[in-house]
C-alpha cells in the first residue's frame, strides 16, 4: 500500500511525532468491534461480555479468558483500566472528551471491570469499548505522552515486522493471533505480509499505483 508523507513515531495513542499508518489498526485491539454495516453497532473482541443498565449510567466488561498480547501473555483488567486512564489523560486529546465524563473505573473481578458515568449519554459505553487496549508493563513508569519508534506489543492479529523510518512499515500476520478462531474475525486478516510504502510526493506515489508497485 502507499501512504503520502513519512512518519517518526510508532504510537498513534499521542499527539507528538507522525505516526505510521496502520499500528493502530492492525496491532492494537479495543474491547468491542464495530460491524461499518450496521448502525454503530458493535461486537464482543477483547471483551467476552457486555451489561448496561436501561440508561447506560454505567457499562461493564468482562474479558475473554483466551485473550493474549502478541508475546503470550494475557491481556487483564489491569491493562484495560491503565489504558483508559493513560489514554485519558496523556494520551491524544481525541481521547480526552470521553474520559472526562467517567466517574469511576473499577475491577469488579478476575476478568470483569466498571465504568461508571458524570453524564447522561447513552453512547459512552461504546465509545469506551472502542478504546485501545495496550500492555501496561511495555509502558508503565515512562512519559506515555511521548513519540518514539518503539515497537509496540499488541493483542491485534499482525505484528510489526520491519521498520524502515520515513520510508516504509512492514506488519506480519501472527500465526499465533488469539482471536483467529472469533466468529466476528471470520473472512478477516487474510494477507501474510502487509507493507506501507511512504512517498514524499503525491505523483510519485500515484506513479507507483499506475506501474502496479502498489496497491
């Protein structure tokens, strides 16, 4: 694939540097999957459950137990609680609007946490389920704020492969993704190998798309 431009920085959670395309997509993973032909409906991923009550003052999730982060280890409340809270206040300001209208955010189990509302507005617990989920001990005790060309360890079905700054990102499929198995990840995550080509000029770009360099 092409992208116009270039990047410095692996983590598009932050406001600081040019982060590459697609980290964020195929890497990291939010609770919930949204279905893009329905609605905003969405569906469990990282979570195996969802309750609300009839307002939606608050929502609860409960993970699924199989969840693993690329390296093996189990996703847990406690990554998704850090998370939010990280992303919340030092993360992108895109993610500071519905953080600020949380009240609390608890563990309510082994696998299960709360959010609980300031406000009224019923679709909070599904833009919180879209929330990514990161692993807290890659991060923790660090300015999250940050830009950087660490590689980030994700739940996602690919994994970063190769880095060329500036250039060009490469994302492998994971043989070992958790979720391969999901029915919602049917159909899904087919391609081995996805590479980002970055190009400094639209018409070079646009040359390798018509000289089939690109997709």
């Amino acid at each position: 694939l092409a992208e116009p431009g270039g990047f410095d920085s692996l983590k598009p959670w932050v406001l600081k540097g040019n982060a590459a395309w697609g980290v964020g997509v195929h890497v990291a993973e939010p609770l919930m999957y949204r279905s893009l032909d329905e609605p905003f409906t969405l569906y469990g991923l990282l979570a195996e459950s969802v309750e609300t009550d009839a307002d939606r003052s608050w929502v609860q999730f409960t993970l699924r137990p199989e969840a693993r982060f690329s390296d093996g280890s189990p996703v847990t409340v406690e990554d998704v609680i850090w998370s939010f809270e990280t992303l919340g206040t030092e993360g992108h300001p895109r993610y500071h609007g519905a953080w600020s209208r949380v009240e609390t955010i608890k563990q309510t189990g082994p696998r299960s946490l709360r959010l609980t509302f300031n406000v009224q507005d019923r679709e909070l617990p599904m833009l919180m389920g879209l929330r990514p989920v990161l692993k807290k001990s890659q991060w923790q005790d660090r300015d999250f704020s940050q830009s950087g060309l660490e590689v980030p360890v994700g739940s996602g079905p690919y994994i970063i492969d190769r880095v060329d700054p500036g250039r060009s990102i490469t994302f492998r499929r994971n043989p070992d993704y958790w979720g391969n198995d999901l029915p919602l990840n049917r159909g899904l995550h087919n391609l081995d190998v996805i590479r980002y080509d970055y190009f400094g000029d639209s018409n070079a770009m646009f040359e390798a798309f018509k000289a089939g360099e690109v997709d």
